[in-house]
C-alpha cells in the first residue's frame, strides 16, 4: 500500500499519479512497484481499442425504432380519426 512520508497518510492505489507522486504534496510515494503498475495499467487501459456492438443491440434498436413508429401511426390516426 502506498504511503506519503510527508502527508503521514496511506494512499490507495488509484489515487497515486501515473508518475508515482502524491496527488497532495506531489513527492515520491513509497512502494514504487504498486504506483509502477497502476501506471502500466491505466497507459493499458487507455489503449484498448472497444469492441464491436453485439448484434442482437443492434436488433433490439431496430425493434425500437419500428414499435415507435407504429405507435407514432396509430397516434396520429386516432388524433385526425
């Protein structure tokens, strides 16, 4: 767990910067290896590209878009019916 000398705090993971400092007083955190890799995870993290939309979203979309425009039809023809 990353400790601050200088705040005299413990710092979770997620909130030491990329660099390992402290996001407080900005000096080195101590456990380099834990601020190391949550660096390398977010740098990971950041390139992953994202992945395709499944079909059946697509499907369930389309059946959407057809519903409400019936029910648009059925709207208008009750108001000028």
């Amino acid at each position: 767990m990353p400790w601050c000398a200088d705040c005299d705090r413990f710092l979770s993971p997620s909130t030491v910067r990329p660099d390992g400092t402290c996001p407080t007083c900005g000096r080195k955190v101590d456990a380099g290896d834990v601020a190391t890799s949550v660096a390398t995870q977010r740098a990971e993290q950041e390139e992953e590209p994202l992945p395709p939309i499944p079909w059946h979203l697509k499907l369930l979309a389309l059946a959407i878009v057809v519903y409400l425009a019936y029910r648009l039809y059925q709207g208008v023809g009750w108001v000028f019916g």
